[in-house]
C-alpha cells in the first residue's frame, strides 16, 4: 500500500513542478510583451516595428487566454475604428 501512496504523490509533486514551470514561462512572456509594448508606446522606440509588437502581445494573449479564449475576448470588444 505504502508503494502505491509514494508512487500517487511523486505523481503529483511531478505535475505541480511541471504547473509552476508553466506559470513562470507563461508569466515572462506576458512581461516581455508588455515591456516592450511600454518602449514602443511610452518611449517612442522606432526599433520596436509596429507589426513585430502585435504578433508578440497576440502571440503572448493567445498563449495566456488559449486560442478559444482570444476568440472570445476579441468578439467581446469594440474596435474604436468601426471595424
């Protein structure tokens, strides 16, 4: 019994490590994505492409919100252009 106990926790001590290596690698790209998104907005940084900055904020939305998600939240707003 004891063997089968082990075996259940080191399962899931595994996925809680494998979670909490996901959250930091979730949690440093939104980070770069909004630095970035900072320098180009804030500090006018002419190095940041207008199209480069938009694929890594969808990019890092889509990884955050998961593809369903981003579809939904996209519905969800208006386009101040009319679009």
């Amino acid at each position: 019994m004891s063997g089968k106990v082990d075996k259940k926790w080191e399962e899931i001590a595994t996925r809680k490590i494998h979670n909490e290596r996901e959250l930091h690698q979730l949690n440093d790209k939104l980070l770069d994505a909004v630095k970035l998104a900072y320098r180009k907005h804030h500090l006018d940084d002419d190095s940041v492409g207008w199209d480069e900055l938009s694929s890594i904020l969808l990019d890092a939305l889509c990884e955050a919100l998961g593809d369903d998600g981003f579809i939904k939240w996209s519905a969800s707003i208006t386009d101040p252009r009319g679009r």
